[in-house]
C-alpha cells in the first residue's frame, strides 16, 4: 500500500483511514497474484513471526492467542508460523519463506526494527500487507503495540517510591536493535533523571537474555558493594531473574534483595513479586493485542474494512504517520496481583501458588 495514502490517513478522519484501508485490501486482489477465496479456493495464508523465545510470552501468549483469534475469525485462512530465536538473518529468511508460501498479510515483530525495512519492501512488492506487531516498523502499513515509553515511566516511577527516592542504582535496558527498549529507556529516564537516584552503572542488554543480565550485574558486584545497590531497573522479568540469580549468587539474601522492576508478568516474576523478591512487573494484557491483529489481518485477508477503533474499542492513533493500535500496561504489584493477572484468567492460582509460593499466595489473597 503506498506509504502516501497513509499519510492522508493520518491527517484524515476515521473515513479516510477506511478509505485507505479499502485501497490497502486492493493490494491482495487477483491482480497483485495474492491468494483469493475468489480464486480456487485456496486457504488464505497469514504469516506470523515473532523474534525470541526466551521471554515467555511469545511462545506462551503470543502465538497461541493469535492462531485461535484467527481460527476464529477466518475459517479458511491458514497462519504460517516462525520465530527467529533473536537472529536478525534468520528472520529475513523467515519472512522470504512466508512470501513464498503465499502469505497476503505478514505479521511481523522485528528482531531489529529500524533494520527491518528490507523483509518489508519484499512482502509489499509481493502484494502482501505489514502489520508491525509490538515493535514499530517506519515501513509497515499497520502497528500495534502497548504504549511502551509509559512502561518505562511507571517502572522508573515504581522503583523510585519503593527506594524513597534516595540511593543508587544499576540499569539494565533491553536490545539496542529493539525499537521498544529505547523507549522503554526514554520513559523510565524521563522519571529517573528528575529524582534523586543515582545510576552507578547503565547497561544494554543486546539480546534481552537473562543471562547477560547475570553476567553485568555479577561483574558489578566485583566494583560495587551490594550495599551500594539500593535497587535495579531492569526492563523485563527476564532480565530481573538474571538480576536475582547474580544478587543471590553474590551473597545477598532472599529476603533482603533491592527493590527490582520488570516487564511482562511472567510466571517466574508474579512468583518473585509475591515472596518479596521483585518489586514489580507490567502486565501487557496479550489477548488485545494478539486478538487486534488478528482482526487486522484477517481483514486484509479478506479484502474487508480493517477494524476502525470504536469497533475495536481501542484509541487508533497514528505513531510516526502508521496508522497505529496502541493498548494501556498496568502496574502490577504484590497488592493487585489478585485483580489483574488471575482476575483476568491471564494465569491461574494453580500457575503460581506452587510450593514454595503457597504462603506468599494465601498472603496476598489469592487462592
Ligand atoms: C519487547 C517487548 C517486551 C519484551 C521484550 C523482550 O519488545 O515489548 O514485552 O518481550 O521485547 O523480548
């Protein structure tokens, strides 16, 4: 879809946004040599491509969600499947096997944003429409994502009431090459830069893993005393169980660990939470935003209108001239553990309150 109708849209009303979109669904016509129910019948291809694995929600969340709401929603479009386990080159091959296999909408969270342009020019030229998922592709012809400088701002913002606004701080950010982490680092310095908490250390996580995020804070505690780090950002619960392992791991108790952050309510962190050992997470509700592409892309699919906001219920709004879906995260602390995640079936007690967590469990309400 070219990139000019988009800029009409953004400046434009809801009508012309669904103009543009009626344009955009013109791209999979027969002419464009996409597939078409109207044509032999043939399953309409959706492709997904997500970037790792070692956060849970992909694989855990993500993924299924997206297929159901597609199963749902199209009963003859088919979802071709790939993660690219962190590999930027991998994923390129990826997303050229996708456009081989017919696929007319690509799904696409990029390993690398900024760098993604190329696998989108290819899926367009193949007549194929963009939906950059999570992470912003300046190329794509839709986004969605959660308002990721405001995660940043109410992790900063927790972990500085939980310090008093006083002492000193490591920061561990997430990949350089993940347009989210930047600005999950503009939001949570936007908070930080104005308190007074100090930033002994700053670090960029290249890949997100847990393990480096061991590794940094392992090697700081050979220049720094655990007493000198009175807390940690990290930017996502895998990050702060590298965090918890090399504070442990470094002779600090359990029970007497810094108020840590995170990001993206996984199992291990809820856990951590409730026994005191994390002081905080966001939770990104997936279903909306697995569900809302979904919609989208089976809209695309079909040729149809895609989803204007009052049926999605959703603030559609513009980033960077994209046309844009963008969702509410929510704080989550020991104190609302019980009315966010298990209130919304995103886990259920039994998912948390194994052994050790059982106490923490009944302490915190949740049965
Ligand atoms: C970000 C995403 C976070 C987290 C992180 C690690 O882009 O928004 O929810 O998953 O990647 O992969």
């Amino acid at each position: 879809m070219p990139r000019s109708i988009h800029r009409i849209a953004a400046s434009g009303a809801a009508l012309l946004f669904g103009a543009a979109a009626l344009t955009a669904c013109g791209a999979n016509d027969d002419s464009s040599g996409g597939d078409s129910a109207d044509g032999g019948g043939d399953s309409k291809v959706i492709a997904l491509l997500l970037p790792e694995s070692k956060t849970t929600r992909y694989e855990a969340f993500d993924k299924p969600l997206f297929e159901d709401a597609v199963a749902n929603l199209c009963s003859d479009c088919e979802v071709v499947y790939y993660n690219a386990d962190q590999d930027e080159a991998k994923q390129t091959q990826q997303v050229d096997t996708a456009i081989s296999e017919g696929a007319s909408v690509v799904v696409l969270d990029p390993v690398n944003g900024a760098g993604a342009g190329g696998m989108v020019q290819s899926a367009q030229d193949s007549g194929a429409s963009v939906i950059a998922y999570d992470r912003f592709i300046a190329e794509a012809d839709y986004y969605m994502s959660f308002d990721n400088e405001t995660v940043g701002k109410m992790q900063a913002e927790a972990l500085v009431e939980a310090m008093g606004d006083k002492g000193s701080i490591l920061m561990l950010n997430g990949a350089p090459s993940d347009p989210n982490a930047a600005q999950f680092k503009a939001g949570a310095h936007g908070v930080l830069d104005e308190s007074n908490v100090k930033i002994l250390e700053e670090y960029d996580n290249p890949d997100w893993s847990p393990e480096n995020a061991q590794t940094f804070v392992t090697d700081q505690l050979s220049k720094y005393d655990a007493s000198e780090i009175n807390g940690v950002y990290a930017a996502n619960d895998g990050q702060a169980g590298g965090v918890v392992a090399a504070l442990t791991g470094g002779g600090v108790a359990a029970d007497a660990l810094p108020p840590i952050t995170g990001q993206d309510a996984e199992v291990a962190a809820i856990q951590r939470i409730l026994a005191g050992q994390q002081a905080m997470t966001i939770y990104k509700p997936i279903p909306i935003e697995a569900e809302t592409a979904a919609e989208v892309a089976v809209a695309l699919a079909n040729g149809d209108d895609v989803p204007n906001p009052t049926e999605t219920g959703i603030d559609q709004t513009d980033y960077e001239g994209v046309p844009s879906y963008i969702f509410t995260p929510i704080v989550v602390t020991k104190d609302n553990v019980a009315d966010t995640i298990i209130a919304d079936g995103f886990y259920s007690a039994d998912d948390i309150c194994t052994g050790e967590y059982a106490k923490a469990c009944e302490a915190a309400g949740i049965s």
